[in-house]
C-alpha cells in the first residue's frame, strides 16, 4: 500500500502537518518523546488549610509521548502520559495518573470527517474550589467533520459527549461524586477563515447539554457564540484569543441564570528575540459542589515574563489572580448572597537550557486564597526544580 504524505492535505485544510515537528521519524510512523520531573522541592501547604499548616517534600515524573500514524488520506494522532505524583511524608497523597487521547482524521477531496476519543483517570485537584486531591475519571467520545468551502474558508462540525466521575476507586469521594457527577453533550459549528499564512479568524457556535446523574439541581443547557483569532508560532503573537458570550440556562426554576461574557485567551509575544510575554485570560462557568451555590463564575489572569540571559540562561517572573464569584438563589424567598473566593500567586525562577530539548529550572511560587467562607482562606510557597525534555 503506497503512502500519501499529508503535508499538501494539511495546507490545504488550512492547518500544520504534525509529522514535520516530529522528533523521530519510522516509515508511516513518527513520534516526540517527552519526560519531565517537576516539583522537585518543598510544599509549605500540602492540604491548603487555614491552620496549622503542613510542610512536605514532593516530586513528580511525567513520561509522555506524542505519536502520528499516517496511510494514505488518514492520520491517526495520539497523545499519551502517565504521571507519578511523591510526597514523603503525607503519603495518602501520593497517586498514579494516566491521560490518553487519540484521534483519526480522513484526509478527502473537500471533506474531513474525524473521529475521537479520551480517558483521564487523575488524582488531582480540579479547580481552586476544591482542595482535596480526589481521583477523578473523565471519558470523551468525540466526532465531526471539516468541510472545506473554498481556499480560504473551513466549516467545522463537531459533537462530542464527556463523563466525569468523582468516585472512581479507593481515593473518589462520594460527596464531590453526588453533587458534581456529570455528563454533557455539546454540538459545536465553526468557520474558520484564513487571514494571512499565519493568522486565522474563527467564530465557534456551541450548545451545551450539562446532565448531573445525582444533583438535578445543577442540570443546564447553555448556547455561546465565541470569535476570535488563532496565531501560529511563528506570527510576531502566537497563540489563541476568544472573546464572546454565553447563555447559561438553569432547568431548576430557584437557580439563577447566566447571560455574560467568556473568554479563553492564551498569547505570547516576543520582543527583540529576548524578552517573551506569555498572557492568559480565561472567565467561564464551573460547577461547585456546594447545595446552596452549585456555579460559579470563574475569572482568572496571569502574566509570565521571561527574559534570555545570554545564549543558554532565562530569567522568569510571573503573577496570577482568580476571582470565582459564587452564584445561587431561592425562588420561596430572598437571594442568597454572592460570594467570592480571591486566588492570588506571584513567583520568580532561573532556567537553563541544556541542548536544544532540555531544561533545568529551579522556581519559587506564593499562592495564597481569600475567601467570604469561613476557614477557606490559605497561604503557602512551592519551592523546587524541574527537569523538561521535548517541550
């Protein structure tokens, strides 16, 4: 059987071939391996509590591999990782986690139909809200297709539905597993048009079906109309930035509902060759696992500033703010009021490059929390290095 490289396929979808990044390259198969140790150091706040705080050693290896298959028209990409999570002393909190995603898309005359799907099994924290590192098992079956209107013009069909179950093995937690087990439908239309070689306006269309298998409190449809631009790495920005509004739809009559902006932003941009900013902005909804406040409005931003010293050092400097604005009412009486919780970091770190696939870092981090809730106010640093290979 003859292979096709996908390379003119991807032009003409108005995307980057993935196997010209590839690190190793085996006939139809090619590959990036990547390692890293991270958080190698102290943590002066293992459970985020307001007293008596606990103090840990910690570390964590995270092996991983991104692989392209290509025959003919159709490339199957996968991405995998396991990550193993130490702490000395605090050793309930140790954890194995495993995250996979794979997806084959078909390469034909104007059309590319694709098909998905994703397993994530961590024991993590999920968001600011909760502090507990609580296994959590997410799968995602996803499909659609691209369709190609002109030389300049892509339309993109999507669905796809996601499970999330907090009480999955000995670690779940039946509490986080009544309020926030979930499963959502989304459908999803874009148009991607093509500005120049490397910038592309997209205007992405999404409804949301959110079904709480044990919590019909939470239950929502919502609709977003989001624009935005996408900058490949080599525009003088790289990145994405989505601006737009959502519609949040509470089917419970004595919840509140949502008409407002969201935001996904994540941009970079470098001056003079040595200076690089790296700016986030994200608002959206989350789920809370609390009765009398099941959303939040979450909103967070940060800034990292990283400065080249010489050929081989880098100098790095960033500062972050969340603010989660907790949403709920009573329709047999008078609305409870809102509440917030203020996460706040800043830190510093040196980095060295080590070749061109490695890095040794070594940073300082302050994270502290203010919330309107009692007892939910915390402070601590992370102090550690990382070693990086393939990012």
């Amino acid at each position: 059987m003859a292979l096709v490289s996908p390379t003119p396929l991807f032009a003409q979808a108005g995307g980057d071939d993935p196997d010209a990044t590839a690190r190793v390259h085996l006939g139809p198969l090619s590959f990036t391996p990547k390692v890293a140790i991270k958080n190698i150091g102290v943590d002066t706040n293992v459970f985020n509590t307001a007293e008596n705080p606990e103090r840990d050693f910690t570390a964590s290896f995270v092996p991983g591999v991104d692989a392209w298959f290509r025959v003919r028209r159709a490339l199957l990409s996968t991405k995998t990782s396991v990550e193993w999570v130490h702490f000395q002393q605090a050793k309930k909190q140790r954890s194995f986690d495993v995250a996979e995603d794979a997806r084959l898309d078909v390469f034909l005359a104007r059309l590319i139909p694709h098909i998905g799907g994703r397993y994530d099994r961590t024991r993590q924290r999920p968001n600011f809200e909760i502090d507990a590192r609580v296994r959590q098992k997410t799968t995602e079956g996803s499909a659609g297709v691209g369709i190609l209107v002109g030389s300049r013009l892509r339309l993109d069909l999507d669905a796809r539905q996601t499970t999330v179950d907090y009480a999955d093995g000995e670690f779940g937690d039946p509490l986080l597993a009544e309020a926030l087990n979930r499963t959502s439908k989304v459908a999803q239309v874009s148009a991607r048009f093509s500005l120049t070689p490397l910038t592309t306006f997209v205007v992405r269309t999404a409804t949301t079906r959110d079904r709480f298998e044990r919590s019909p409190l939470r239950n929502s449809n919502s609709l977003s109309v989001v624009p935005g631009f996408e900058f490949k790495p080599f525009a003088i920005i790289s990145g994405s930035a989505f601006v737009g509004m959502r519609r949040f739809d509470a089917l419970d009559p004595s919840l509140r509902d949502f008409n407002g902006l969201v935001s996904a932003v994540n941009v970079n941009y470098v001056a003079r060759d040595v200076l690089k900013f790296a700016v986030r902005v994200d608002r959206d909804i989350d789920y809370s696992f609390r009765l009398e406040k099941p959303y939040f409005v979450s909103t967070s931003g940060s800034l990292e500033v990283t400065r080249a010293i010489g050929l081989y050092w880098d100098a790095v400097g960033r500062v972050g703010l969340s603010r989660l604005a907790y949403r709920g009412a009573d329709s047999t009486g008078p609305a409870l009021p809102d509440e917030r919780d203020r996460v706040a970091s800043r830190g510093v770190g040196i980095g060295r490059r080590v070749g061109t696939n490695l890095r040794v870092g070594f940073d300082v981090n302050y994270v502290s929390r203010h919330s309107d809730v009692k007892g939910r106010n915390y402070d601590g640093f992370r102090i550690g290095a990382s070693f990086v290979y393939g990012s």
